[in-house]
C-alpha cells in the first residue's frame, strides 16, 4: 500500500465525503439564518432611534 492511501474501503470514503458536505451545507444555512437575523436586529434598532428623534424641521 502507498504510503498516500489510507485503510478506508471506497465505500468509507464516499460515506465520510457525504458527512463532510452535510456538515458544511448545515453550516453554511446556519450562517445565512445567522446573517439574516443581525439584520432583521439591525432594522429593528434603526427604527426605535427613529422613533425616538424629534422629525427634522420641527
């Protein structure tokens, strides 16, 4: 056996490959819900300083 190959039968590989791709996949969602919710954090705390300036003019 070369020393590059691993002990891992093909079908080993393909499962860890498998869990690999879920796993970053989970990721990159959980990162676009995190993303989504800062700026929904973000829209909320522009408004309520809006809310509590006076309106320009006045």
């Amino acid at each position: 056996m070369d020393q590059g190959e691993s002990d891992r039968t093909p079908h080993q590989t393909e499962k860890t490959k498998a869990a690999a791709r879920l796993r970053e996949q989970r990721r990159a969602e959980a990162l676009r819900a995190n993303l989504g919710r800062r700026k929904e954090q973000a829209r909320a705390r522009r408004d309520e300083v809006a809310d509590q300036e006076p309106p320009e003019g006045a």
